[in-house]
C-alpha cells in the first residue's frame, strides 16, 4: 500500500497543529480551509497561532504540505479529519455551528472510500448524527493542550477513536497512519469516545479542585502546599504526573465546556452533577485570589497605586486568553494604573485601558505592586534586585512561583504566592 494522503480541514488551531505532525511524520498532507486569506497568510509561512516549535516545523515540512482553499484537492486524500476549533461562550456552551459548516463543503469533496474523522471535540451523539457520509465515518478524540500542543500532536500517550462497530477492524489508511504514532489504539462506539475526553478532563479538573482548596487551606494554617505536592505524587493511586499546581481556576475553555456540557446531560437525565456544580464555583472563587489580595495589600490603602502586570495569556506558550486570570484580575481594576506585558498577547486584549510596557522590566518601573499572572519563560529570567531597583513599592504578587522566592525575599520584595501561610490574610476591602 502508498503512503496514505491525509487532510485536515479547518486550519484553526487543532486543525492547523494536527496537519502540521501528520507532515512531520512524512505523510503527504493537505491543509484546507475555504477561507482563502487564511490559506494565503499559511502559504507565507504566517501562522495564526502561537505554539512552541511549530513555525520552524512547518516550515521544515513545507514539501509535504499542501494549503488549499479548494476542496476538490480533498479528492487526493485517503484519511479527512474535521478538525476546526470547536469557541463557547461565557457559559461554557459549545457552539458546534463551524464544525458543521465546514462539513457541509467537505462531505461532498470525498471520495467514495475515503475514511472522514471527525476531530474536533463534540457532545455524546454528534457523530452518530452525521448523516450523508459515503464512506467510513469514524471520532478521534484531540490531544491538544495550549502551549505543548506540538508535542502531544507527536507524541500522543493513546489514540481514542470511536466506531460504529468498535469490534470491527479499522480502515487500513487510517490504522496505517494511527500506527506511525506508536501508541495504543483504543476502538469503542462513537458515544463512548466522544464521553471519553470529557471524562478525562473531569479527572483533571478533580485534581485542580484539590490542589486549590487544599493551598488555600495551608494559607491559613501555617502549612505550605509546595511541601504537601510532592507526597501525593508518590502515592500509586494518585501518580507522579497528576496536576497538583495550584492555579486561579479553571482557564482556556475546554476544562470549563467540559463541565457544562456534563451539567446540560444530567439536568437531561435527571443526575446529579453537584460535585460539577461545585468545582465550577471553586474555580470562580479561586480566580479572584489576584484581586483579592492586591485589594487587601495595596489598593485598600492607595486607590491611586501603580500596578504592573506580566502575562496575559491564560498560560505560557500560547496566544490564547480564554478565561485569562489575568484579564478577570484586569477587570476588577478599571480606574487603577496599570501597565501590562506579554510577549505574545498585545495590550489591547485587555478588558480595560491599559499602558503597554515595552519589556517586562519598563513595565515594573515606578510601580507600587507586581503582579506576575502568565509564567512564561523569560519572566523567569527576571532577576528579584533588578526588579526590586525598578519598582517603587515592594509587594510583588506571583501566584505560580515565577521568581525565586529566596531572591525575592532578599531583594526585599514582598512576595506573595498561592498556597503559602507565611503571608497575611486576605480580606475583603469592600
């Protein structure tokens, strides 16, 4: 058998990840997207997203790629992913009105045998529903994570894929191309595979609800969670990679559609998702940690403070700002003095009127408070002096240990982080 063709369509931050591997582990790939100026900028080599080691990897692979708004290239390809970014709202909903839009142009393109994936994530049901079809019609579930994306696109621990039949053998194009990732395949019916994600999700959520109430306790009790991690990553029943970092509440969107969409199926069904309901509120709780304590710190006392702020994307290495803590702490300080870096997200992603800083450390300068809300890699570089030299107030709020916090002590910083009790109690201003 050839090397099989594969296309990926919706050229959206999974679609356009996903092709990018599929190239890189030498299949002949076809990038579509009907968006003809989108095809044009990636023809240039001008990518809409922000990922580490994807620009150069594209480019390196340039001769195995195929970008095209045209779906009668579509004709050329063995396997056809549907893989455009799935955007919710406030709520956490879904709106799935892309996906099926895009399948709309692409159904008819495919060939007869081709075998169409639908990739992008989808509720219980979506895929058994897609009617129309000629061919195979199979679910994988995504491995993208912002900021490692690339690498889970490669590397990925196990491919989900849902069937009609799962006892059924799997197209030969599409298992040949499974196999080239050298990791376990696991076939179940399309309902399972598609519940399958979110229940991942729902592990990882559990796991950040424990870390963040558990910090927020040590705060309070002279305990420090930074102490505690490390013991549970020991236990077998819990694991060395579990998430136990904690953060300000649940961010990027996947996590929190995830749990929507569990909420909407047992409203449904008539079963009880309080346990969701519950981490939901935590992690509205927890995202308001920032504003809490620079309220508490700073601005009780000096409304007409200055305040730096580092980050702000919802995590390092990526462009993406779905529910940022830094914008939600952003949104609490309309009217203060702010002045704001990223080295990715521009200043006008702010929900308020902001002065952009130029470098992280003229950014700092002159300000009476610090607050470092995206850990990205040159904030680390930072050095606690230089800052402490440029600043002209002394309280430095780093919820994710960003800097050394022997150097920002010796510095003569006041820094505060999450899950620490040797610091004051927040309390509320208002």
């Amino acid at each position: 058998m050839t090397t099989p063709v594969i296309a990926y369509c919706g050229m959206t931050h999974l679609g356009l990840v996903s092709g990018t591997a599929a190239a890189a582990k030498g299949f002949p790939t076809v990038l579509f997207d009907p968006d003809a100026a989108l095809v044009e900028r990636l023809r240039r080599g001008d990518l809409p997203v922000s990922e580490p080691d994807l620009d150069a990897t594209f480019a390196a692979n340039g001769a195995r790629l195929t970008v095209t708004a045209d779906p009668s290239d579509l004709a050329r390809a063995d396997v056809v992913y549907l893989a455009p970014d799935v955007p919710t709202d406030d709520s956490g909903a879904s709106d799935l009105s892309a996906v099926e839009r895009l399948l709309d142009v692409v159904r008819p393109a495919l060939r007869d045998d081709a075998v169409l994936v639908v990739l992008s994530q989808v509720p219980p049901g979506f895929t058994r529903g897609v009617a129309g079809v000629r061919g195979p019609l199979l679910y994988q579930v995504e491995t993208l994570v912002f900021g490692i994306a690339l690498q889970r696109a490669l590397e990925p621990e196990r491919t989900i894929v849902g069937c009609p039949d799962p006892s059924a053998p799997l197209p030969r194009a599409f298992s040949r191309y499974l196999e080239a990732f050298d990791c376990p395949i696991l076939p179940m019916r399309y309902e399972s595979a598609e519940l399958a994600k979110i229940s991942i999700n729902m592990c990882l959520v559990a796991s950040v609800g424990v870390a963040n109430t558990m910090a927020e306790i040590c705060e309070h009790v002279g305990a420090d969670w930074s102490e505690i991690a490390p013991s549970l990553k020991l236990d077998r029943r819990i694991g060395a990679y579990s998430y136990l970092a904690p953060g300000l509440g649940l961010a990027g969107g996947n996590l929190e559609r995830d749990l929507a969409t569990v909420m909407r199926l047992g409203s449904a069904h008539g079963t009880d998702t309080g346990i969701v309901k519950a981490w939901v509120h935590n992690s509205g709780w927890r995202k308001g940690w920032a504003a809490r304590t620079l309220k508490a710190r700073v601005l009780a006392a000096d409304p007409g403070a200055r305040v730096a702020v580092l980050g702000l994307a919802y995590k390092q290495d990526t462009h993406s700002t779905k529910n940022s803590p830094s914008l939600a702490l952003l949104a609490e300080l309309d009217g203060v003095d702010v002045a704001v870096h990223d080295p990715v997200v521009p200043a006008s992603a702010a929900p308020i009127r902001v002065t952009a800083g130029a470098d992280p450390l003229a950014t700092v300068r002159a300000a009476d408070a610090l607050c470092i809300m995206t850990p990205w890699p040159q904030y680390k570089l930072l050095d606690p002096a230089e800052i402490a030299a440029a600043m002209r107030g002394r309280v430095v709020i780093d919820p994710y240990r960003v800097l050394d916090p022997e150097r920002a002590r010796r510095a003569g910083l006041d820094w505060v982080t999450l899950g620490v009790a040797d610091q004051p109690k927040e309390t509320d201003p208002c």
